[in-house]
C-alpha cells in the first residue's frame, strides 16, 4: 500500500529544497558580480574625475589612452548593467529575500548615473579640445626631433673614435649622455 499524498508531499519537499539552493546560488553569484561592476565602475568614475587634460604631456596621453577603452567598455557595460537588473528582476518574481551583504541595484544605477554624467562631460570637453591636444603633442613632437637631431650632429661631429685624450672623450659622452636625458 503507497500513500500517494505522502510520496507527493516527499517531492514538493525536494522540488522546494533545490528551488531554493537555486535561488541562493543565482543571487550570490548576481550580488558578486554587481560588486565587482560597482567597484570597477566606480574606480573608473573617479579616475575620470581627477584626471584633466590641462596636465602634462604624459598624463593627456595616458588620460586620451584610459578615456578610449573606458569609451571601448561602455556598450559592454550598458549590456551588463542590464542583466544585473533582468536577474534582480527575476529574484523579485521569485519573492527571493536577500541575505545581508548585498549590493543592490539601485545602488549600482545609481553610481552607473554618475559615471555616464562625468563621462559625457569629459567626452564634451575632449571633442572640443582635440585640435588644442593634437597642437600640443605635434609641438611636442618637434621639439623632441629637433633636440634629437641636434644629439645625432653633436654625437656624429664629437664622437670619440681614438683613445688619445681620455679626458675630452670623457667629457664628449658626459655632454652627450646630458642631452640625451634631455631627449628622453
């Protein structure tokens, strides 16, 4: 004899156990993921905002560098942001109650905001000043050939080839190596 209601109530048991280990295995995954799109979003956020393109020459070519593949990340980002709030969506469907630590969505949009306001400024700025950056670095770059070419002169008319007088070949690779670090 098989109490059939018995039996039903044994697998709704299981069906409800591993509905929920689901449920909490997807909702940590999801609540990892978020932290880290947070942080990186957030660390990208304030990179933007303390960086400048009135710095050094340097720094306006590592900023050009880091705004570009920061511009590169966007739609990937965009696409990110929105499975993040596609799996909030289905864990609320689900009634899933979040444990503690969690990060949650509208912190996330909400740091998402502000780094799409300080990247479109920056993005504004950048396309307006583009013509004074491309000036500032052809400028730049013609100062370094000319000290270049003024190393390669001195270094082709002074070069040591005997070793008569060690004191002026000494004092010819001093000069040289000072302009040198100048070039550099």
């Amino acid at each position: 004899f098989v109490d059939y209601s018995m039996v039903q109530a044994k697998i709704n048991n299981k069906y409800d156990a591993w509905h929920k280990e689901i449920m909490n295995k997807f909702a940590s995954t999801l609540n990892d993921n978020m932290k880290i799109f947070y942080n990186k979003v957030y660390n990208c956020r304030t990179t933007l905002e303390n960086s400048s393109l009135e710095n050094t020459q340097t720094d306006v070519v590592s900023f050009i560098t880091e705004f570009q593949e920061t511009k590169r990340n966007i739609s990937a980002w965009t696409q990110e942001l929105e499975g993040y709030k596609s799996g909030k969506l289905i864990l609320d469907k689900q009634r899933f109650r979040h444990a503690g630590d969690t990060c949650n969505i509208e912190m996330v949009e909400s740091e998402w905001a502000k780094f799409h306001k300080i990247f479109s400024k920056r993005d504004k700025a950048m396309s307006e000043q583009i013509p004074a950056i491309q000036s500032r670095i052809a400028a730049e770059s013609e100062v370094i050939l000319n000290r270049i070419k003024e190393l390669e002169s001195y270094w082709g008319g002074k070069k040591p080839v005997r070793s008569d007088n060690t004191n002026e070949a000494l004092s010819t690779i001093s000069t040289a190596e000072g302009m040198l670090k100048r070039v550099k």
